[in-house]
C-alpha cells in the first residue's frame, strides 16, 4: 500500500523524487521504478535508477535505452560518463561469439574515472567505478570506491551492500560484517536481505 501511494505520488509530480525512488528501488520494487515516465526534466540520478531497475528486471535493452539519456548529455558531465560506463558494462556480460570483447570492462573503468574526475562529489560516479572495478573481479579497488560513494551519500544503501561483497571477496569479514550491518538498516525489505543474512551467519559460525 505505501509503494502505491508513492508510485501514485511519483506518476503526479513533473520530476520524480530521488529519495522515494531510491526508497522503491532498495525494496525491490522495480516494476514500480520502471513504471516512472521520464522526462527531459528527470534528475539525473533518477534515471540512473530506472536503468538499473530494468537491468535487475533482465531488459537489457530497454536498460540501455534509458542509459542512452544519461549518454546524450554533454560530455563534460560526469553523468554521461557515468551512463557510458554502465552500458559498457552491459556490452561486457558474455553473449554470443560476436559480442563485444571483455576489454570493454576496463573502458567501464575508465568512463567511470572519468566521471570521477569531472565531479569528484558525485556519489554515482564513485559508486559506477565501484560496480566497474567488481566487474573485472578486482575487489580491492571496488571497495575503496564504494566506500568513497558511502562519504559521499551515506543514505546510498547498494554502496554498503557492494562493499560488504568486495570486502567478502577479499576475506575481511570484519568489514564485510560492517557494511552489511549497515545496509540491512538502510534498505530492511531488500532481495538480498536472505543472502546477506546467510553469509553473515555462515562467517560468524566458523
């Protein structure tokens, strides 16, 4: 009933609101994400969560056709860097033997630095580099990332949940425990709620 009523509200307003779509988006509630009509006057980082939205919904290409928003801008913002590196991303998963090279995994790399560097404040930028540098496997570069987004918004719930998986990766489960801890208290209806759980009682069973 309260994400009906916050998707009425969204579907009301000219510009969605980033806190109540980030607030659906860690519940999951990812048809109701995708169901927001954008518009020429959506934030930015709103249309960054519809894309992943349709990405965690597996519609690749509707995915990539929202990324396309955030490409279309300048390329002196950091947020077309930002959509850049996602699609490179999604260029990246393996597919048929025609598709593109895993090379473009460290372009995603490097259009996320870039994003970075346009607008080192910007805690999407840190946290794309983030999802960039665990997609080439190499976690300990993804964990100082996600931990850079989380001072920059420490709201951003899906920062303290990659951290913990970087630093599981890693074998610090002292600071994997942390970020986990943290993102159960942000974001209580998540899916991944059973799976964070499970590790943490697998670790601290040992």
């Amino acid at each position: 009933m309260i994400f009906t009523i916050a998707l009425m509200l969204l579907g009301q307003a000219s510009a969605p609101d980033i806190a109540t779509t980030r607030r659906l988006f860690e519940a999951g509630q990812y048809e109701q994400v995708v169901s927001i009509a954008l518009g020429d006057d959506s934030a930015p980082a709103v249309v960054y969560l519809v894309a992943q939205s349709q990405d965690r919904l597996k519609r690749d290409a509707a995915a990539r056709e929202t990324y396309a928003r955030l490409l279309s801008r300048p390329d002196t913002d950091p947020w077309h860097h930002v959509g850049r590196s996602a699609v490179l991303l999604l260029d990246a998963r393996p597919g048929p033997p025609d598709a593109p090279p895993a090379a473009t995994v460290a372009q995603a790399v490097a259009a996320a630095e870039q994003a970075s560097t346009l607008s080192p404040a910007l805690p999407e930028a840190k946290y794309q580099l983030g999802l960039s540098e665990a997609e080439r496997r190499d976690y300990g570069k993804a964990a100082p990332a996600f931990e850079a987004a989380i001072a920059l918004d420490p709201q951003q719930a899906y920062a303290y949940y990659f951290a913990g998986l970087s630093y599981y990766e890693g074998k610090r489960i002292d600071l994997m425990a942390r970020y986990f801890e943290s993102f159960l208290k942000l974001a209580p209806n998540a899916p991944e709620r059973p799976q964070v759980e499970s590790i943490m009682r697998t670790v601290r069973g040992r």
